[in-house]
C-alpha cells in the first residue's frame, strides 16, 4: 500500500517561499506520476504540478513561473519549490496522482499560509 506524508509548509510573507516534500512509501512504480494539489477553504481541490509522460514539468496556470515541481528517486521524495508567494496560494497542498485512480487515503497535507 502506497502512503504518502506530506511537510514543508509553514506560515510565510507574501514574496517569500517554502519548500514541501513528499516521502512515498511503499511499491510505487514511479514518483513522475505523482503530483502536487491544493485545497483552498471553500474551494475545490486543484492540482498545481505534475509531470508530463516525458517527464517534463507542468505547473498550472495560477503558479506558472513560481512553482516547480522536482523528485529525488534515492529518497523517494516529491518536492514543491514555490516561490514568490502569494495570500491567495493559502491552502492546505497534498500529493497523489495527478488523475485519478488516486491513492488513498490521501495525506493529511500540509498547511500553506501566506500573509500580505
């Protein structure tokens, strides 16, 4: 059974950045196909960053040139640079596939909040 265990976030000014991680565990065949997501209060959840079937990055269009997506295979980590925060990136951000069938359970995320 995949787990994954998300940390990293924090409270940050906007303009600063944060870094997340994602420690996978168990058999998964691949970390290029996990992704990032976020869940704003209210709002629906949004995928933010994954890898494309080359495994080049994609980043959606509210984190483009801010966020990036990377992995460290040997540790079995997914990470989410982010950059240049802003109040309105304020979210709780989990991994899991980037289309379903996602893992679950999901993480329980990590929180993000960005002050002005």
């Amino acid at each position: 059974q995949v787990q994954l265990v998300e940390s990293g976030g924090g409270l940050v000014q906007a303009g600063g950045s944060l870094r997340l991680s994602c420690v996978v565990t168990g058999g998964i065949l691949s970390l290029y196909g996990l992704a990032w997501h976020r869940q704003a209060p209210g709002k629906q959840r949004e995928l933010v960053a994954s890898f494309s079937s080359r495994g080049d990055t994609i980043a959606a269009d509210s984190v483009k040139g801010r966020f990036t997506i990377s992995t460290d295979n040997a540790k079995k980590t997914v990470y989410l640079q982010m950059n240049s925060l802003k109040p309105e990136d304020t979210a709780i951000y989990y991994c899991n596939r980037a289309l379903r069938p996602y893992f679950s359970p999901w993480g329980q995320g990590t929180q993000v909040t960005v002050s002005s």
